[in-house]
C-alpha cells in the first residue's frame, strides 16, 4: 500500500544486510543504500505538484546545460547559434528556445555529442545501444549514475504495482535463437541487478518469445510464475490461445509488459484470459524509464525525477489533454551524452491531472514509433488502420501471422505465415480488405515466409513502414 508521502509496503520486505550478524533491520550495502536513499525521495517528490517538480527539474537542467556547453562540442555551437546563455536560470522558454534534437542530427553529430570531460563522480560509462530502424547507430554513452536512475525506477515500479518480490519472475523475451527454448527455458536465482542488489528476490525464468504458444502455456503451467512479463503482441495471441481452448494459469497475479503500445484490447483480453491486472511501463535505451503506470488508473506517469519529456505537435507547441504528438525527451543526469529535445520517434497523448494525486505529468497512452506509420503519397504519415482480425479471418483462417511492410510510397507486402495455402480468390479479397482499410490505391502484394522477423529491438510488429521512418 502507498501512502502520501510515506513508503508502507504490505508486505515488509527487509532488504538483505551487509554486517554479519546483523539481520532486522538490515544494514544494506553501497548499491542497495544508494537505490534506497533515491527511493525515499522519489516517494516524496511523486506528490509535489506540477510546478514544484518543474521547479526541481529546472535546477537539475541548468547544471546538464552548463555542463554541455562547456564541455559537448555539439552543444557548445547549438546553444551559441539559438542565442541560450547555459549557465542562465532554466524556464520553459528556455526550452521553447532550443531546437528540436532530431536523430539524423544525433548520427551525424558523431563523437561531437559525447562530454570532453565527464565529472570522475559520474563513474564509468558503457555503450547504450540505439537500434533505430534505419541508417547509422548512434554511438551514445551512459554513466553509473544513469545506471542508478535506471534501477531506482525498476525498483519504483515493483512498489507502484506491490509485488512480492519473494515470488516467481517468469519472462518471455527476446533471445537470440537456441537461448532459452522449450521445453525447459533458462532459470536464474534473482530479479535482476536492481531488485537482487536490495533483497534476496524469488527466481526468474525465461523462454524465449520465438517459442509455439502451445509451448508458452505448458512452460508456464510447469512453473507456476507469480508474475508474468512479455511483449503485448505476444500476451494477445497467448491471451486468445488460452481463452479459445479455455487454459487457465492460476499462479499469476499480474502481467507486466515493455516493449509495445498497450492498447484496452490488450488488458481486455489479459483479464479476459486470466483474470489478473496488466501492468505497463515506458522506456527507451537512451533515457530509461520515461513512464510508469499509475498504481491506481490506467494512465501513466513521467518519470520526472529522470527525464524531462514534452509531448509537441507538428509546429513544436506543447500538447494539452487529449492530444497526440511527438515525445522529446531529455535525460535529466546524462553527462557523457547529453541529449536536449531529442525527438525519439514515438507518439504519445497527453492525459488530463490523475485522480491518485500525484503531480508526476501523465501520458493516457503512447500510439507507436515513426517506422509503423504508413506514409501517403501527399508527404503526411498517419498510423494505419489495418483492420479487424476478424474479418481477415472470414476469408480464411490460414493465416497464422503475418506483417505488412510499406516497400514504397505506394507498395505494401504483406508476409504471412500460413497453415495451408490460400488461394488466388481469398489473395483478391485479402487485397479488397487491406485497399478498404488503408484508404489508398496501393499496390499489395503477398509473400509467404516461415517466420516474421522480430524488429532491431526483438518486438513483433504488424505494420512497418520502409519509408515513414
Ligand atoms: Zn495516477
């Protein structure tokens, strides 16, 4: 349970103590009081309003700003050329003032984008790895303190959504093929390095998302999870291969996804299916966790204390409820690659204030990535409106998956996989249903393969457009 201002889990969970001899309560060790102590602020701050968490993010921007155009060639010439003095107070149109960061800015920037001199008290970098759909990978870098920010709102989360951390973890998940295959999976003894670091965590497992959903369920039956995580698209078609055959999973008690747009379908069909709650947060490689579903709605709440993001529209002015726009966002502690307004490629409506009473910003939902617009023929892109699976499912019900991939402005192919073959009449009206859909004359063709390939980022995604991105 969460109280204004207090952190009181139902279930007291100790963290592990790092004096022998001393067990309750704990004394933990470095990362585990690091994470804690960011912890008890961050479950302060959630409650401040929005102005007040602007006002803390401010302080925080003006330091990244200073620090960049000190030491960030890229930045040293971007602020110059938009007439921002750094090291001034940040407002939010100092904001409105500094362009839009695009990634084929990024990409060119090169090692321009990365500090000359990183504070020591950063700690060492790593390599974040930015798999964009097209052209050159961005070579960006993230510190231990970036690190810190990442755990800390792993660990928020699991309090949001009051999990037992002593129970079950199972994970279907990208890996790479013959890694963690039925019928047995690959087994570990913790959560994970933010969780693990603070408590003596239940096992997790894993199996891989490339496995036959009848393989899923006899996995999951096997190991009776608590909790379940996997990518949206893959919860539906479970969710549907267990109501259909009326399978039951009664060990879990809460589904939590990544990776894909949840849509109410999707928690319709999870609770439909099993009668549990979907969890949902929001993240990127280049700035963490950007939301967190509230505990109590079905929106979602900025990560503030982490990153700063602004949902814009077409002519860059900030989105109000109920609109839909571009998310740029900007890592609040990143001082190896600062990134300032970078626009990251998804699509998010901004949401009205929660009734739970935090002033963390809200996001109702994110409405997908650049690379699954459909581009029209007149310049614009929109997010295709590919139709009711049932009605491809009245022309036949061979198909076991499939993807449409927009080749060119005006070719679409759609790959399928198919249980039998689907003859040249059920192609026609396939082709008829796609032209009705779309709402443009495109030329559709059909190719069958034996599997979909899974996007850079290991999702399956049904739309991808070569020429949107
Ligand atoms: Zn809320």
């Amino acid at each position: 349970m969460v109280e204004k201002g207090v952190m009181v889990e139902k279930r007291v969970s100790i963290p592990r103590s790092s004096v022998p001899g001393i067990v309750s309560p704990a004394i933990p060790g470095r990362m585990a009081s690091l994470l804690l102590s960011l912890l008890y602020q961050l479950d302060q701050t959630q409650w401040l309003t929005p102005e007040e968490i602007f006002a803390h993010q401010a302080k925080q921007l003006r330091l990244l700003f200073s620090h960049a155009a000190r030491t960030v060639p890229f930045y040293q010439r971007r602020f110059a050329e938009a007439g921002v003095d750094a090291d001034a107070e940040v407002t939010r149109e100092t904001l409105d003032r500094l362009p839009i960061l695009k990634r084929a800015e990024l990409q060119a920037a090169g090692k321009d984008i990365n500090t000359t001199a990183l504070p020591k008290s950063h700690g060492k970098t790593h390599q974040i790895e930015t798999s964009g759909s097209t052209g050159r990978a961005v070579r960006m870098y993230g510190t231990e303190v970036t690190n810190l920010f990442w755990r800390a709102c792993v660990m928020r989360e699991h309090f949001w959504q009051e999990r037992d951390l002593g129970g079950k973890l199972a994970a279907i998940r990208w890996s790479r093929k013959g890694v963690a295959m039925p019928p047995d999976g690959a087994h570990g003894d913790s959560w994970g390095p933010a969780s693990g670091a603070i408590y003596p965590t239940g096992p997790a497992v894993l199996l891989n998302v490339i496995s036959e959903l009848p393989d899923q369920v006899a996995w999951l039956r096997k190991e009776a999870p608590d909790y379940l995580i996997s990518f949206p698209s893959n919860l539906m078609a479970l969710a549907k291969h267990c109501i259909e055959r009326d399978i039951s999973l009664p060990s879990l008690k809460q589904v939590m996804t990544v990776g894909e747009t949840v849509t109410d379908q999707t928690r319709r069909l999870v609770r439909e299916a099993w009668g549990i709650p979907l969890k949902d947060s929001y993240s990127s490689e280049e700035a963490g966790y950007l939301t967190i579903q509230c505990p109590e709605y079905d929106v979602y709440h900025v990560q503030s204390e982490n990153v700063l993001v602004e949902v814009v529209d077409e002519s860059g002015r900030a989105c109000g409820p109920g609109e839909v726009g571009r998310v740029l966002i900007t890592p609040l502690h990143n001082f190896a690659t600062p990134l300032v307004r970078y626009e990251l490629g998804d699509y998010a409506e901004v949401g009205a204030p929660c009734a739970c009473g935090r002033g963390l910003p809200v996001i109702k939902r994110t409405v997908g990535r650049q690379r699954n617009r459909l581009a029209l023929p007149d310049g614009s892109t929109v997010f295709p409106y590919l139709g009711d699976h049932g009605d491809y499912k009245a022309i036949t019900k061979a198909v076991q998956r499939f993807q449409f991939i927009q080749r060119s402005i005006n070719e679409i192919e759609k790959l399928m996989v198919v249980s039998e073959p689907v003859t040249p009449e059920q192609e026609e009206q396939m082709r008829a249903l796609i032209l009705r859909n779309l709402g443009h004359p495109f030329n559709v063709t059909f190719t069958y393969v034996d599997e979909i390939p899974l996007s850079p980022r290991g999702k399956y995604e049904e739309f991808v457009s070569e020429v949107a991105g």
